[in-house]
C-alpha cells in the first residue's frame, strides 16, 4: 500500500485516509506519495475503451488506497453519475486547428471544483467511518470533523455542496468579500445544509487563505476544539491529497479521447494549457506525466497577478512589492500559490530544502530555487499572462471566430496557448482547461462581446438574459435556480485568527 509523507519530513507515513481526514501535516507542510505510481501505454490501450468511471477507477486503484475495489467502485459511481449534465463527465471539445477544450464544468455546481469535489466527501465519509469506528470499539468517543474552506470563488459551492449534511462532518466557507463575481457569491451564500456556514472576510484572496492556514497552525485552538467538543479540524482546499487524483484523473482521460478521436496516436505528446491559481490543476497534470501520460509541455497562464509566470520564468518566487490585482478571473487572483511547495518537493525530492524555501517566502516574502531545479522548472513548463484588457477582448474574438463563448479563466489560457504556438511554432495538439461555465462571469462575459454595460446598469439574470439573446447559448440550471433561491449566509469579518476562533466555537455550540 502506497504511504504518505509531508513535503518538509520524509519520516513519518500515512495512509491514504488519514491522508484525507488530516488534509495538512503535522509540520505544516503537505502530504505527498512515497512513490508515484505508473502506467504503461498498453493500459491506456485497454483503458480507451473504457467509460469515465471506469478510467478513474482504475487510476484511484494505481495509488493503493486503503479501501476495497467495491468501495472505490461505489464512490466514483455515485461521484459522477447524473449530477452531471454529460455522460462523458469531462468531454473535449475541437475549438479551431490543434486547440482542443477540456470542459470541466458539466457538474452541480458548474465548475472544475466538481470533477474532485463531488468524490472527495463521500472519500471523506469513508474515512470518517473507518476512524470512528475503531474509536468506539476501543471504549473512545467518535470524532467530528470541521472542514475548513478558503476559497477564491469556485472551491466554495463545489466543496458545500459535497459536504452539506454529510454525517461526521461540518464545513465553514471563507471567501474573499468583492473578489468573487457576484454570482459565484450567489452560490455560496444561499447554500443549504445544516451542517454549512459560509462566512465572507474583508480582503483578498491571500488573506483569507492565511486566516485559515493560521487556524490550523495554532496549537492552543486545536487542543480545545478536541478536548472539548471532540473536534478535528481538516480541508477541502487543494492542499488536502483527496483533491488531487481526481484531478489526475481527467488530464488521462483527456488524452485518451484524442486518441479515440484519432487526433493523436498511442504514445505521441501533446501539451497541456491550464488557467492557474493555486497550482493544484497543474500540479495534477504534472503527476499524470511522471505516471506517464505523454505530455510535452505545460502551459501555466497567468493573469495580471502574474508572480507565478515570473517564478516559472525565473525561479524566483517573489512577492514582496506585490498587490493582488482584481481581475476578471478572480479564481486565479493569487499571490501564494500553495501548491508550488509539492511541486518542488517532487522536483527536488528534499524536504529541507523545500522547508527553507517556504520558510523564506513566509518570512522574506521571496525565495530563489538552486540552478538545478530552475533548469527543470524552463524545461517542463512555459508560462505568461495576459492583462485584464485582453482577456476580455479574447472571449469576444473566440466567440466571434469559432461561436464557442468562453469564461474569462479559460480564455487567460487559450490566449497564452496562441501566443506560445506563434512564438515556438508548435504544431502538436494543445488541451486547454476550461475551469468554469462562462455564465459564472456573467457581467464580464457580456462587457467583452458588447463593450457597453455598466456595473450598476443590470443585474446578473437581466444580463444572463442578454447574453442568450445575443449568442443563444444555454445556460445551466443551477445557475437560473439562484434567483429564486433566499439568502442563508450574511456574516463578514475581518481577517483576524482569534475573533474567527471564537466565532468556530460558537457555531459549533450552537449547531452540535
């Protein structure tokens, strides 16, 4: 059975559910494989011919888990089954010459948070079972378990939804106040479930990630939530493993439809193009290949909040002199990117280098990796962004030349995506992510195919309407069904580690 280490301590190993249950180390780094594992292009042969389910079973399987064939065979059946509108789950889609769209958005809540979020709590569930029950049978009391979410838009409902009224389990939702779009916010606010609370702080993005970083390193609250109201604290953030093979999941598939579509043979590259924030699609992407998918290059696109295309360019992490810029594509409006930490630690494969590395960012606000790990940083990826402006304009030449209408994430990739292959003169097939239905984005969608709305001039629905009017593109239910829906969550706080603590033990007072 494959074991799990932190990326700052190659010592201690976990399974794969203690994995899921604990989400973060000990020492605060993140849990990564002793090995990863690897498949062969025969079984991608005998996978082509498979469904997605069975394809992700049969990846799920390559890791060990510590649960039964029968029970990963129930979860990943229950995970993608009617809750998406496509039986393909994943499908993609030819958008113009080699440029092929993965679109990860057929889910409940209409984004690619779906594709590991709807399997994760049930993963989750099975593992809060397992542990309880070897508590109870040993005289102890059963354990409850507080997700802790910071989300910068699409984690949020993806990660409410799975967990609402789930047994063993309550989930509270941080999100950046003014820098999701409002029907993002929507989503999140109006959610349902008696065992959810969502609660929006005053700042950005980085903010609230450290807000929720600080709650899980603070020693003192962990011990009274335990001691007192049998309480552990875990994640649905991108940091916790249980997020990350679904992910790797879809980049195979992706691969084999083109296959199957006769775009590329058994064994021939291509490139992958991702829309980036927290690095945890990429990073998946980047598994994939070491399990060996055959991917030439990654293509990390940026928006204006580009200290990721300068890490990637460089080496250089640097944040110091950085504001975080509101954009278009607010999922991707990051600064600390906490996936790079199991990125270099697969690259380096030393966990005190990584521990100096992460260490000095938190401090200094800057690190520089050593000449080596630069030299693979330029060899596997190529990195760029694109301004607020063109990201925009973008969407609207797209749908003006190919009727395809995407959302402000996915059109940061594919622009990169036509600049590289004009650069390099690239000719191989290229997947480009597509993160999140465009009708998310509403107001953003229709200022880059019209140039003429005001903030203040329409609301959402008024402006979904328009935009159907004019492209006659459909739109998803859930997304229709928000206007109807009350209002539940109205809490805004400031980012402060002590008053957010204590309002955790009041919620759970009053909810337990």
């Amino acid at each position: 059975m494959i074991q799990y280490k932190s990326t700052r301590n190659n010592i201690k190993l976990c399974s794969f559910l203690d994995v899921i249950l604990k989400g973060i180390a000990n020492d605060g780094g993140l849990f990564v494989p002793e090995k990863i594992p690897k498949f062969s292009l025969r079984q991608l042969r005998l996978l082509s011919k498979k469904s997605y389910q069975e394809r992700a079973i049969f990846i799920f399987n390559l890791f060990e888990p510590d649960l039964s064939e029968n029970t990963i065979r129930k979860i990943v059946n229950t995970a993608y089954s009617t809750n998406f509108d496509t039986t393909l789950i994943a499908p993609s889609i030819h958008l113009k010459d080699n440029q092929y769209v993965l679109e990860l958005w057929h889910g409940p809540t209409s984004a690619f948070k779906d594709m590991a979020l709807q399997i994760m709590p049930l993963l989750f569930s099975e593992a809060v079972k397992e542990k309880n029950k070897k508590l109870v049978n040993k005289g102890e009391k059963p354990i409850h378990y507080l997700i802790l979410v910071a989300t910068s838009g699409d984690t949020g409902k993806a990660a409410l939804e799975g967990f609402k009224d789930r047994k063993g389990v309550s989930i509270i939702v941080f999100y950046p106040y003014g820098h999701v779009s409002r029907l993002q916010e929507l989503q999140m606010i109006t959610q349902n479930g008696l065992n959810v609370e969502v609660c929006a702080i005053h700042g950005d993005f980085d903010a609230v990630q450290s807000l929720v970083k600080d709650i899980f390193n603070d020693s003192k609250f962990n011990k009274k939530l335990f001691n007192q109201y049998q309480v552990l604290l875990s994640s649905a953030n991108s940091i916790n493993w249980g997020r990350l093979i679904p992910q790797i999941i879809y980049h195979i598939n992706a691969y084999i439809d083109l296959v199957n579509k006769q775009v590329i043979t058994l064994g021939s590259q291509i490139d992958i193009a991702i829309p980036t924030g927290n690095f945890g699609n990429t990073l998946a992407a980047y598994y994939a290949k070491k399990m060996g998918l055959p991917i030439r290059k990654f293509i990390c696109a940026s928006n204006e909040n580009n200290v990721l295309t300068e890490f990637l360019q460089t080496g250089i992490y640097n944040i110091k002199k950085r504001k975080l810029v509101q954009t278009p594509s607010p999922s991707m409006d990051i600064l600390i990117a906490s996936n790079i930490e199991r990125l270099l630690y697969t690259i380096s494969n030393d966990p005190k280098k990584v521990s100096f590395w992460i260490n000095q960012l938190k401090i200094e606000r800057k690190f520089e990796v050593d000449n080596l790990t630069k030299g693979i940083l330029k060899k596997e990826f190529y990195a760029d962004w694109v301004s607020n402006k063109d990201c925009l304009l973008n969407i609207k030449k797209l749908y003006d030349e190919t009727k395809y209408l995407m959302d402000p994430h996915t059109s940061v990739a594919q622009a990169i995506v036509e600049r590289y292959q004009k650069q390099k003169s690239i000719s191989s097939p290229v997947i480009i992510c597509s993160t999140a239905h465009w009708a998310k984005f509403a107001k953003d969608v229709c200022r880059a195919l019209t140039k003429s709305i005001n903030d203040d001039m329409l609301d959402e629905f008024e402006i979904l309407k328009r935009i159907k009017r004019i492209t006659k593109a459909s739109i998803p239910k859930n997304i229709l069904e928000l206007k109807r829906k009350a209002i539940k969550h109205r809490k805004k706080y400031n980012p402060n580690t002590k008053l957010i603590g204590d309002k955790i033990i009041n919620w759970l007072k009053n909810t337990q």
